[in-house]
C-alpha cells in the first residue's frame, strides 16, 4: 500500500458538520479533532511496512513483554523492511530476539544514540506511568518523523465495556497492565502538551486503536 499523504491538505476542523452534542454543551468543553480513515481495513503489519519501509526506524517497545512470540512479533517482522533498531524497557526478552536481528536492542534511554528517520511507539503509551516524562525520552531522540498507535476508547466502546446495573458491576475488556484509555482528543492534547511536534495526521487503526503521525518542525 501506499501511506496516505499525511501532511496534505485537510479540511480545516471549524469546517466539519456540526455535531448534536455542539448544542448540548458549552463551547468550551467541546473539542473537535480530525480523525482519518485511510486505514480502515488495511492490515496493521502492511501499514507499519509501508510507512517504514527503507527508512531508519526506531521500534520503541519491540518485545510485546510478556507474551514475547518469535513468530508473531512485530520487531522481527518489519526488521526485513527497514534498517532497524529496538527498544523496551524489558531487556530480559533481548537474548531470546537479539540472534534473529540484524539492529541493535536497547533497554537505557541513555545508550540510544543513533540517527532515525522515524520512531514507531505502537500500542505502548498507554501502558506509561508518566506520559510527559515518556514523551521528552522519545522527543530526545531527534527523529523527523513520530508514529504512534494507541487503543481508541471510541472504537472499542461497544466490545470492551459492559455494566450490569442489577450486579451493579462493569466489565471492561483490557490489558491488564494499561493505565488508561485515550481518544482522539486526550490523545493529541498529551502530544501538543508535552512535545514540540506537529500532529501531521489522525486515523482510525486496526479495528480498535487510533494512528497519530507527528513531524518535527522544521527550524527557523
């Protein structure tokens, strides 16, 4: 596949069809976001090639800690596409990864020194306990561009949440080590906050998470 032009122009938010919830509330607390679907339907490892491919690509949690799988894994399948190299706080899974790579593993900020096009952060953040903190460690990196995937509260509404008001009890469907949900809006809140990037695109992803491509801008 080909990547979306990501940077392209888009219609500007103020311009999109009003919503029913825009009545019902203040202005102030209503946040609208542009939200692609480029990605709709397109596999998650032929997204992750494509917008990889032939590029140096940092992997920032590669091992998918603790269910490390050599044969499901997504480090070791985009590392035939792309120069890469890995990091994850779980340096325990690097003996078992690190004789089927042709890059490099990392488990200390401090040791990533090397030069990247791109800093792909697939379904990691939610995981973080300091999001700022986690944000200034991938910003320090100095890639040109960051892709970062996220599981989206929107999308995943209907299949992850249940209440039995009769129990009085709310099932959720989780990763147990997640600390939050994000949305389109939180998500590029923490990313303007926290990092000097530049949101270049948002998209609807893998059924159940949301896609951001951010860029650094170009200096003056």
């Amino acid at each position: 596949m080909t990547p979306p032009a990501l940077a392209a122009e888009r219609k500007p938010v103020d311009d999109l069809p009003v919503s029913p919830l825009e009545y019902a509330h203040q202005k102030y607390f209503v946040q609208k976001v542009k939200v692609g679907e480029d990605f709709v339907g397109v596999p998650r490892l032929d997204a992750f090639v494509a917008l990889c491919a032939d590029k140096r690509v940092l992997h920032v949690g590669c091992v998918d800690w603790p269910i490390t799988d050599l044969k499901r894994s997504l480090h070791l399948q985009l590392d035939a596409h792309c120069q890469l190299d890995g990091f994850d706080i779980h340096g325990e899974a690097f003996a078992l990864m690190q004789p089927h790579l042709k890059g490099r593993l990392y488990s200390d900020w401090a040791d990533v020194t090397g030069e990247y096009d791109t800093v792909l952060v697939p379904e990691v953040m939610e995981h973080v306990p300091d999001v700022q903190g986690f944000l200034k460690s991938l910003d320090a990196v100095g890639a040109q561009q960051y892709i970062l995937t996220v599981p989206d509260a929107y999308s995943c509404f209907r299949r992850h949440f249940d209440y039995n008001a009769g129990a009085q009890t709310f099932v959720e469907v989780v990763h147990p080590d997640h600390n939050c949900w994000y949305t389109p809006y939180t998500l590029s809140n923490v990313i303007r906050k926290y990092t000097p990037w530049q949101i270049d695109g948002m998209f609807f992803f893998n059924g159940m998470s949301l896609l951001v491509a951010c860029s650094r801008p170009a200096a003056e």
